[in-house]
C-alpha cells in the first residue's frame, strides 16, 4: 500500500496572504488541523492548527476585544507557517510515511509527485488504515498470544487455524518482551475460544487474550 492510495486529496490549501483569523474559521469549517502553504502554484510552507492559536492573543490579555480584533487581522499565515518542510512521495510505501511522522513528531505530511503537492496523508488516514489491518469492524474471536521468534512458527499458527476450519480477518505480529518472542495478534472467524486453544495449544508460548471482538 502506497501513500497515494490513502492520502487525503484535493488539497485544502492557503495562501501566504491569508489572514490567521480567517485560516482558523476555513480549519473549523473543514474539520482539518494543518493545510499547507501554496503561492503561486507551489507549496512554500505549512502551518498547523496550533501555530495558528498561538498567534492569537491570550485570553488573559488586557487588550480590549477591538484591539484584538484589530491586531488579529493583521497576521497573516506568512508569519506563523512553518518553512521547514517534510513531504513524501505518492509512491511511499505507507509504513513509511508513518515511521517519519512518528520519528518527527508530525501530524501530516504533504505528498507530492512530479514535485507538484496533490495531497496530504494525516495521522487520521493512518488511523483508518490501522483499524482496517486489525479488522476492527468485523466481529470475530479475536487472539492475542506470544510465540518463539524463528522460522517457521507464523506459518505453523496460520496452518493450524486453518486446518480447524478458522478463517483470517486480519493478522499483526508485534515486539515481544525479548528479542527471542513475538506477539501476534488476530481476527479469526468460524471457530469458537475452545477451538482456538486447541488448535494453537501446541504452537504458541501463551495466551494472552482471547475474546469476541
């Protein structure tokens, strides 16, 4: 799966130009938190919903509400965005795309091709992707169990599931407490708890968790 495929597109974009007050009320109007910086046809910056509140003065202020006002409108997006940019390609593998999010803390990323801006993938995106890996929607017996980290053992979980008549709604494999372990956890439909630790009695180190999920 590529970035391109989950990316949140057309861009909602802004524009250098654009007062702070009035990016704030497009943010809250198109239930976005950060929107890249576009002028003439290229991106120059990106500002987040943050950067935006932070330029708004403090409800402490001893400004009167006209004076805010006043002084609101004269900040415009040029002077909260930030310049330093972080994009990624359509073609990026989706597990990339969130090792650098995670690493650098960000909550999006602009995607580009041809080096032109054509979307933007978001922690909400990735949040989506996650639910579907580990079938969230679909109710089934949902396992999590730890096994010995060597050839061969994956493939012996998913040959005793489906020997017993189970079918996979998704599967994920985790960091163990060593490097000598993993954690595996899964969906699996047609069979029942009692069937399940049957099946895998032999294969897996322990159960951690079986329920209908």
């Amino acid at each position: 799966m590529f970035v391109g495929e989950r990316m949140s597109h057309p861009v909602i974009s802004v524009t250098p130009e654009t007062p702070v007050h009035d990016a704030l009320v497009m943010f809250k109007k198109e239930h976005i938190r950060r929107a890249p910086v576009v002028k003439d046809g290229k991106m120059i910056g990106i500002v987040s919903e943050s950067d935006l509140l932070n330029a708004s003065p403090s409800p402490v202020t001893s400004l009167s509400v006209w004076e805010m006002n006043y002084l609101i409108s004269k900040v415009t997006i040029k002077q909260v965005m930030s310049k330093k940019l972080i994009t990624v390609d359509v073609n990026t593998p989706i597990e990339e795309a969130a090792r650098i999010m995670a690493d650098k803390k960000l909550g999006g990323l602009p995607v580009m091709r041809s080096g032109k801006l054509v979307g933007i993938i978001t922690e909400t995106d990735l949040f989506k992707i996650f639910l579907e890996l580990m079938g969230a929607r679909t109710k089934a017996m949902r396992v999590t169990a730890e096994i010995d980290d060597k050839p061969g053992v994956l493939a012996r979980v998913t040959k005793a599931i489906s020997d017993a008549g189970g079918n996979f709604v998704s599967f994920g494999q985790f960091s163990g407490d060593d490097s000598t372990s993993k954690i595996v956890t899964f969906k699996v439909a047609g069979l029942k708890k009692e069937e399940i630790t049957k099946a895998l009695n032999k294969v897996v180190v322990k159960f951690w968790d079986i329920r209908q999920s």
